[in-house]
C-alpha cells in the first residue's frame, strides 16, 4: 500500500514538473501584494476536488470583474503580523512599530469593507471574505491616538506622559537659561560661548 501511494505521488510530481507547475506559480507570486499571498501561492498545490475549483474559479471571475470595474483596492498597510501575535499570545508586549502597524492592518481592512460596499457588481463569493474581515475601530483610534507614524509614543498617549514631557522641557529650558546666564557673568573668563549637551 505504501509504495502504491509512493508511486502515485511520484507520478504526480513528474506531471507537475511536465507542465511546468512550479514556474507558473513564480510568475503568478510575482504579482502578490504582500508577502502571505506569494507565500501562499508558493506553498499552492494541484487540486482535483470539483467544489475547490469550483469555488476558486468563482472567486477569480469575481475578482476579475471587481479589478475591471474599480481597479484593485488599497492594500496599503497589509502586511504578514504572525510573528508579531505569536509573540503576543505568549505574553510579550507589543512594540510601538507592532501596534501601529497593527492599527494600519486594520485600516486596510476598513478600506476593503468600504471598496466592497461601493461595487455594484454581484460578487457574492468575494463579498463573503470581506464580510468575515474583523475590525475593531475604537482599538485602532487608541492606537493611533498613543503612537505616531514614526512608531514614537505621542504625549497624547496619556495625561502622565504628558505632564512629564512638559515637565522636561521646561527643566531643558531651565538649563539653557542658566547656561546662558552663566556665561553672560563670566565672559571675561571664558574662551567662547559654545554650549554642548552630552549623555542628558
């Protein structure tokens, strides 16, 4: 039975390799917007069930039509963050970068929903995924509230990080007037007047 099945699969893969399988799904991957998706057409195998293809088929017609009509939606902020929740759920904290990008994940997610939501095309297959899609916008405005896209923590993020910062600045301000103060008094005695800040 085993070297039954083993002739099979060999069979099976001096058919792909025939037909030129593995440079098919390069050229298709090449078009990918995002690394999952060339992932995954990477990793793709043959499929013989009818309702796979069947569907698959379906969902490509639809896309089709959807890119005809509207051109391809934003995939702007659509990146792989498997690592990252991994991590995650194993009790690491996230990142700034992690959480912004996170919230920009979802953003993307926005911009499908709203993309489906102006066609007028009868794409039911593709408007099944889109409707699956999980967003949850008063996670994403906190997100964007607390971190900048340079993935810096705003003063905004809180009321405490906000007195603290102002509370440095004006110790920063301090200095420089005492500084300047300083060398207004002992100018005689001076070289020159450069002040340099070093290790805060």
């Amino acid at each position: 039975m085993i070297s039954k099945d083993l002739s099979v699969n060999h069979m099976k893969k001096e058919m792909y390799a025939s037909l030129e399988f593995p440079i098919i799904k390069e050229a298709v991957s090449e078009n990918c917007s995002f690394s999952l998706g060339k992932e995954l057409i990477l990793n793709e195998e043959v499929h013989f069930d009818y309702l796979w293809c069947e569907r698959e088929l379906k969902r490509g017609n639809e896309a089709l039509q959807l890119y005809v009509a509207y051109r391809s939606p934003s995939f702007a902020g659509v990146r792989d963050l498997s690592a990252s929740f991994n991590d995650i759920e194993k009790g690491r904290i996230a990142s700034e970068m992690e959480l912004y990008r996170i919230a920009a994940f979802s953003r993307a997610a926005i911009a499908m929903k709203k993309y489906m939501q102006e066609s007028t095309l009868d794409t039911p297959s593709i408007r099944d995924l889109s409707d699956s899609l999980s967003v949850h916008k008063n996670i994403i405005e906190k997100i964007e509230l607390a971190i900048a896209p340079s993935y810096e923590v705003k003063s905004s993020a809180s009321a405490e990080l906000k007195s603290i910062r102002r509370a440095i600045s004006q110790c920063e301000s301090d200095i420089v007037k005492a500084t300047a103060d300083f060398m207004a008094r002992h100018s005689d005695q001076l070289m020159d007047t450069i002040t340099v800040s070093r290790n805060g």
